[in-house]
C-alpha cells in the first residue's frame, strides 16, 4: 500500500530531478484544459496544487489571473521562482492549507494527487472544497489504472518514483463525497481527467 514514507521518497526524487524535469515539462502546455478550466471559473483567483516548477501557474497569470503554486519539493519551487520570477509560490503540504475558506474561484491539480495515498483522496478534496468559493471550479488530471506502481524513467537519470493509479469512476465518486458535482469526466490510455465545481 502506498504509505507516507513514499510521498517522501517521490518529494526527494523531484528535489534531485528538478532542474530536468524543468527542462522536460517546462513547454509542454495543456493549451485546451487550461483555456476550459478559465472559461468556467467565476472569479480570477486561482490555487496551482502541486504546482511543480510553475509552468502553469505562469500561464494563469499571463492571462491576467491571481494565481498561487503550491508544492512540497523545495528544487522545484527553487525552479518555479526561475520560470516565473513575478509568480506566488509557496512551500506547502496541500491536504492541510494555511488558506482561509473561499480563498480560491477554481484549483487546478495536474498530476498531481498520484503521489498521495489513495485512503487520503477524500479528505485531501474536502480541504480543495473548503478553500473554493461556492461555485469554485477544479480540474483534476491523474494516471489511469489500478493500485499503485513504482516508475523509473531514462530521461529522469532512472530515479524511482511511485504513482497511485485511478479509474474515471472511481475519482469521480471521490469528488462526489467530498462536496463536488462533476460537470465533465474522461479518460485515456494514460489519464483520467475531470472537471467538477464545488456544491
């Protein structure tokens, strides 16, 4: 089962990764969810949760949105603050947030719940419901499948990270219990992805 001690081991893996993985991940722009997830939101203020080395959190704010990156991995935020000099970026565990409630109009989550234990799913979508305004809009992406599975990648200097999979329906009924009402989901080979506004 995937336990704490590996969300440590993943947070180590990117604090030695991260100046490769800026340069891997750094252009490779969800030009289409990123265009949907503003067209819905009822407000500009924005949460990037495990925002990485902050190349969404920099589109949000070219485009003229208050938005905040949030990340565990001290490297990564170390290159965030390079891609995005001008951008908020705070070092911060997001199943627990120092926000008040109804801080955020919508939160965006690209890939990154893969690296929490799934039994700690729910409570960590209760918490992005308690930050949102009513109404507030969260997209959600994660890996297809089921379990759990340790990866290594060439390009990552063959570093080890684990990664929780999930199913549509699964992380659908996830976000159901937490407080969200689900306005699109699918899914691919590789991704499921979800768009959902708080009740």
């Amino acid at each position: 089962m995937y336990s704490e001690e590996k969300l440590k081991e993943a947070i180590g893996t990117y604090n030695k990764i991260a100046s490769i993985y800026a340069k891997y991940t750094e252009d490779k722009l969800m030009q289409f969810q990123l265009a949907r997830f503003e067209s819905m939101l009822p407000g500009k203020r924005i949460l990037d949760a495990g925002c990485g080395v902050g190349r969404d959190t920099l589109y949000f704010n070219e485009d003229g949105y208050e938005a905040i990156g949030v990340d565990l991995a001290e490297a990564l935020l170390t290159e965030a603050k390079k891609i995005a000099p001008s951008a908020k970026f705070k070092k911060m565990d997001f199943r627990k947030m120092s926000f008040k409630e109804n801080s955020f109009d919508g939160i965006w989550s690209m890939c990154a719940l893969v690296h929490i234990p799934r039994e700690q799913i729910v409570t960590t979508l209760k918490e992005f419901h308690r930050v949102l305004v009513d109404k507030g809009v969260i997209y959600i992406s994660v890996k297809r499948g089921e379990g759990e599975k340790d990866e290594v990648d060439e390009k990552y200097n063959n570093e080890a990270r684990t990664f929780v999979y999930f199913e549509l329906k699964e992380m659908e009924k996830y976000l159901e219990e937490a407080g969200f009402t689900i306005l699109s989901g699918e899914s691919n080979d590789v991704w499921v992805e979800i768009f959902a506004e708080k009740n």
